[in-house]
C-alpha cells in the first residue's frame, strides 16, 4: 500500500510540476511575442501556446481524482523521498519565478517608447547598455534638448531609415563607428513622394547630401530654386521641430547648446531643409521619427562626437570627457544615476582622434 501510495504521489508531484511550469511557459511565450516584430516567429510562439494549454487540460483530464475511499481514509506520511522529491519541486519553482522576474524586466527595458527607454541608462552596473533591435525601427542614439532649453541629454530616437542592430565584434571602437555612421542610400531618395528633389542624396557622399538636403530650405546661401513650400499648418510643424533639434558640435558651449533655426552652419541649413521634406512628403511619421532620422544625418556629418556620445550612453567611455554643445546635462544625466558612477568615471576612453570631428561646410 505505501508503495502504491508513493507512486500515486510522485505522478500528481510531477502533473503539478507540468502545470506549474506550463502556465509560466505560456506567459514567458507571450512575453517574447510581444518583444518579437517578426510575424513567423510569432505565429509559432502562439502554436507552442496553444498545444501546451492543450497539453495541461489533457493531463488535467487524465489525472483526475477517482474518488478512492480507502486511499482518502489513511494518512500515511511522507518518506525520506518524498520530502526529497517535494524540496525539489519547490526550488525548481522558485528558480523558474526568479526566470520570470528577470524576462520581466528585460521587456520593460525593451518594450517602450523612445523617450521612456531613455530612463534605462540609469543602470550600468550590468555592463554596457545593448540598443533595440535593428530594421525599421532600430534606433539611434544622439542628443535631445532638456526643459531649460540650454543643456542636453542622450536618449534612443527611432529612425525613419532602416537601421542595422549594432554590432558586438570585440573592437568597440568599430563597432561604435558601425552603429553611428550610416552607409547607403535611403529607401526616400531612390523612389517615392519627393525622391526627384533629393536626386543624389546618400549617406555615401555626406558633403553632397548636404547641399542638396540645404536647398529645400530655401536661401541665399543654398538658392531657392529647390526650395519646398509648407503650408500654414506644415510651418507649425516644422518650427517645432527646429526649435528643439540642437547642433551640438560646431557652435554654442556645455552650458548652452544652440538649436538649429539660430545656426548658420550648412548642417543646421541641411537639417532644416530635411525637415522640411519629411514634413511635406512623409505627413505619417511623427515630429520625433522626423527627429530620428535627422540625429542619424548628424552622425554621418559629426562622426567624432557622435560616436562619442554613443560610447557614453553604451558605458564605454566616461560622461566627464564631454566638452560639446550642452554636455554639462549629458554629464549630470550619467554622473548622478546610482551605483554605475564609479564605473563610468573610470571607464577607458577609446581614442578617436582619427575620425573626423565634422564633414561637410560650416
């Protein structure tokens, strides 16, 4: 009887254990679904699903109790394996629930808006940060304007462009110049609404790029030949953005950073000719997609301190080597955050003095 009765306990141990383990099963499935962008992927994660709660309620059905008077009247206690068996059973479950807190907090991490996974950087102590995922809508990381209009902080834009994920090859140097440094020619300047005014541009030939992307502004610097005309509501847009785009490496101080609409440099004329094409031709995207897409042009014409900036909010470089337009907010945003200061202030910082610091005119 105590034997029969040990079989009949370690088979319910071992359907709860499946139970238990299933239901945490389906959740983690849902929680990768929901950081997944690929459809097929998705599409087998909901199969797996649907056959493991399929599988629960077959074994569920099949375990069912019968009703055994005799087996009900005695209370035989638990052996030596038994107890074994149960205290296995409970570190497993713990060890599945720690699982499950640590793949909650990665979607956390992953799972929101640019301007919220920008609160992330406020943890190193784990190691260098590693950046959403790439294609469309990879990111890219650049300067934003703080509220005091004067100092900036580095956040993750979301890019109009597809945007490889970075790299991990050992060199992070490379790797940095890989990410920030775009390459090609966007999908907007081959074909599609506008593609005949931009004729030319490539993220291959940034001095070029430039001057057309200028001429949209229309100027006398650039001329008004190409020049795109907005409507009332079209200005409203763009006078937003360029007043909240910053050109952080060619004028102002780590005090103050100047924003593109009071720049004379032919990069704040290119990006507000940009502007301008994104917000006649592209009306879908978003003022910050719009944003995006110009802070990846800003690593092709500012590669030194973009690839920088990138190393600083990656955990590679320390924020205290900053010395561009409104650094003091990049410096307090990384200096200030917690138990990661010690390793950010004594990070090794990668030499780039052989990139170059801007392309294109002033």
């Amino acid at each position: 009887m105590a034997e029969k009765s040990n079989d009949a306990f370690a088979e319910k141990m071992g359907f709860y254990l499946i139970v238990v383990t299933g239901l945490l099963i389906v959740y983690n499935q849902y929680q990768f679904a929901k950081l997944s962008n690929n459809a097929l992927l998705n599409g087998i994660s909901m199969l797996l699903i649907i056959i493991l709660i399929g599988l629960v309620v077959w074994l569920s059905a099949r375990n069912a109790p019968e009703g055994d008077a005799e087996a009900k009247a005695q209370k035989i206690p638990l052996s030596f394996h038994e107890k074994i068996s149960m205290g296995a059973v409970a570190v497993v479950g713990i060890l599945i629930v720690f699982n499950q807190v640590q793949i909650s907090q990665a979607s956390a991490m992953t799972g929101g808006t640019p301007s919220k996974i920008s609160n992330i950087v406020k943890s190193f102590s784990s190691g260098p940060m590693k950046l959403v995922g790439g294609g469309k809508r990879g990111v890219v990381v650049g300067p934003q304007l703080n509220p005091d209009g004067r100092t900036t902080k580095l956040v993750e834009w979301t890019a109009i462009s597809d945007t490889p994920a970075p790299k991990d090859t050992g060199n992070p140097t490379q790797d940095a110049i890989a990410t920030v440094v775009p390459t090609g020619t966007p999908f907007y300047a081959l074909e599609g609404p506008g593609s005949e005014k931009i004729k030319g541009v490539s993220f291959d030939d940034p001095i070029a790029s430039q001057k057309i992307w200028a001429s949209l502004l229309g100027s006398k610097r650039f001329g008004a030949a190409n020049e795109i005309k907005l409507t009332p509501e079209e200005q409203s847009r763009w006078d937003k953005i360029v007043n909240h785009f910053t050109c952080d490496y060619c004028c102002g101080g780590p005090n103050s950073v100047t924003t593109i609409n009071r720049c004379g440099c032919a990069h704040s004329y290119g990006w507000q000719g940009m502007a301008k094409f994104f917000i006649k031709y592209y009306q879908d995207y978003t003022d910050e997609q719009i944003a995006g897409e110009m802070t990846k042009w800003k690593g092709l014409w500012y590669p030194q301190g973009m690839v920088q900036d990138y190393l600083v909010y990656t955990g590679q470089q320390p924020a205290i080597i900053l010395n561009h337009g409104g650094s003091v907010g990049i410096r307090e945003q990384f200096l200030s955050q917690g138990s990661g200061n010690e390793q950010k202030t004594q990070a090794t910082a990668v030499p780039l003095d052989d990139l170059p610091s801007m392309v294109g005119g002033c």
